[in-house]
C-alpha cells in the first residue's frame, strides 16, 4: 500500500543528519531534531525520538524548538488517518502554555507534589477499614503534613 501523502511542511520531516548547520554547530530554525524519517520506512513516515529541545543549553532555543514541533504536530496537514497524531497534535497545542513553562521555570520539578501522591497511595491502602471519609480526609491531612491545628480556636 502506497504511503499517504501529506500537506505538512517539509520542516516538519527533514532528517536529523540533513539539517543545514551554521558557523557556531547550530541547527537551522527549520530544522526539527525531534522527527526524524527512517531508511526503512517511507520517506513521509516520521520516527519519534527524545526532543531535543529540552536537552539545548540555550533555553530561548530549546523554546523555539518546542513551538516548532507542537506547531508541526497540531498543523492541519496531519493526515486524518494517523488518529494518535491528531490527538497528540490537538493535547499538545491545548497545553502548549503548560509545556513552554518548562524554558522560563528553570529548576522546577513535580517531586514534591508525587512525594505527597506517593504517602496518599500508602495511606488509602492502609485506610481500607475507614467508615467515615471526614475521618479519611482527616488523617491524610495528619499524613502529609497539611493539618495544622489551632491552639486556640479564637486566633
């Protein structure tokens, strides 16, 4: 069966090697290092691999490489077809502003947030015989640290 062709820029499937590189070992702003084709594989079928973007050391780049790939993944070339892409494409433009914060937020991390998700887990096992959800609430507040009883009920 013959590939299905497609509308998307050619940017959007240019190979890794084939990027032009400037004076200083940069890609090009066309370039998209995070797609590239495979020998094996039609010339318009894309392989995924870990973006390059996070990886830059220069942040102002590694963004703009980001809203190139979430601009290619939510262009409307997509073939209807690939459904996973689409959706991908469609997640990805609606979170863009979620995703793009990784380049202006540096040192930020989730691993606070999944260290309280992780004693939460242990303690909803644990808190199995629990009749009353006030009293489960109650005690995964005790767990996690996020109960603070007042000396006085006044102050």
């Amino acid at each position: 069966m013959p590939p299905t062709p497609s509308t998307r820029p050619a940017e959007c499937y240019t190979p890794a090697h084939a990027c032009s590189r400037h004076a200083n070992n940069t890609r090009s702003s066309t370039c998209s290092p995070a797609i590239t084709t495979s020998p094996s594989k039609s010339p318009g079928a894309p392989t995924r691999t870990s973006p390059g973007a996070y990886r830059d050391p220069n942040k102002i780049r590694g963004k703009a490489l980001m809203q190139a790939e979430i601009a290619c993944l939510s262009d409307a070339g997509v073939p209807s077809s690939l459904t996973e892409i689409v959706t991908l494409g469609r997640t990805l433009k609606l979170r863009a502003g979620d995703i793009l914060a990784y380049f202006d937020h540096p040192h930020t991390s989730n691993g606070p947030t999944e260290a309280i998700n992780g004693r939460l887990e242990h303690l909803r096992g644990s808190a199995l015989g629990f009749r009353n959800l006030t009293h489960y609430i109650t005690r995964a507040l005790l767990e996690t640290g996020g109960f603070r009883p007042q000396l006085h009920p006044q102050l």
